[in-house]
C-alpha cells in the first residue's frame, strides 16, 4: 500500500541493537533472540536486512557500547546506516539504500522504544512506507525514575498504538515475530 511508486520490496531494518544501548534493555535477551531469528527469516527469503546504529557523545564510533551485540552480526553485502538523531532517515543514507532496493515497506525492530523505534516509525509513514513494528523484537531501557512508564508499560502502548496507525495510501501494524510475513 505505500505510496512510493516502483517499490514493492520489504526490508527488515534492524534499529540501534547496540551494546551501549540494549545491554539493560527490558527483555534483553528474548528480543535480541527475536531479532536474530527474523534476520535469518529474512536472509533466508532474501529480503534486504538493513542495520541501523546511532553514535553520539555516550555511543562513540567504534567503540564497544556502539557495536552491534555480539549476537547478531551483520553481513558483509547487508548496509549499515550510521546516524545521529532518532530517526533514522534523518540525515542519512537510509532512503537511497532503500531506494536502490527497491523497498517501499519496512519491518522496524529495536531499540528504544520510546525513541528512535517510535522516531523511526513515523519519519518512515511520513516518507510513503509502510511501517510494520515487531511486537515482541523491541525493548527499551527503565526511564520511570525520570517520570517515564515502566518499560513493559512503554513497549505495550507503542505495539497497541502502532497497530492502528494509518496515513493515505499507507499503513502501520504491530505483529509478532511469528507472525511476521516478509511478502507483503
């Protein structure tokens, strides 16, 4: 249903799983699972995989906290958009790589997800995709010291919410990782 012309194509875009950024993540170790069972789904389907990894002052290029967890690893020919706001086609490379792809519809998993997950959601419907968030492959860290909902709390809304969300001639969703079909 997107509204970009000429991209019937899915991707699988992998948002911030960083060690910096999910080592404390709410359900760490069962959404990285989840995430690295969809991007063997997807390779295996051949549906692009597209890493995304934030850097600033506390996430410095390169360093430990800024690499992908040891448990995923992205291949070689996968991209990898660096970018420094939540949203992660704000300043990046990551319409032209989707573009050379012919992607118009985006599977979105992460972290956080109350920030570039939901950031990253709706500059994609903005854009023309179709955004589709995997219910149970995005975490986010306990914020509620700062006022924040609980982190279960955070991540149910963001599913509940993004599941009706809807744009002209474009679509959001919430599925889980089971439920997650690459073909349209």
């Amino acid at each position: 249903m997107t509204t970009l012309d000429n991209r019937p194509n899915t991707a699988l875009l992998v948002v911030d799983v960083q060690n910096g950024v999910v080592d404390e993540g709410h359900e760490r170790d069962a959404v990285v699972a989840n995430i690295g069972g969809l991007v063997g789904r997807a390779r295996k389907e051949g549906v692009p995989v597209v890493w995304v990894q934030h850097s600033d002052e506390e996430l410095v290029h390169g360093s430990e906290e800024w690499r992908i967890v040891g448990e995923l690893a992205p291949e070689e020919a996968e991209p990898r958009v660096d970018k420094s706001y939540g949203d992660s086609f704000e300043d990046t490379d990551l319409e032209k790589v989707l573009a050379e792809r012919g992607v118009g519809r985006l599977v979105v998993v992460g972290a956080e997800t109350d920030a570039c997950i939901r950031s990253t959601l709706h500059g994609a419907l903005v854009r023309g995709y179709d955004a589709t968030l995997v219910g149970d492959a995005h975490t986010t860290v306990d914020k509620s010291e700062w006022g924040a909902p609980k982190p279960d709390q955070v991540i149910a809304h963001t599913n509940l919410y993004w599941r009706y969300q809807v744009a002209p001639g474009r679509k959001g969703g919430t599925v889980t990782s089971e439920d997650v079909d690459f073909s349209g």
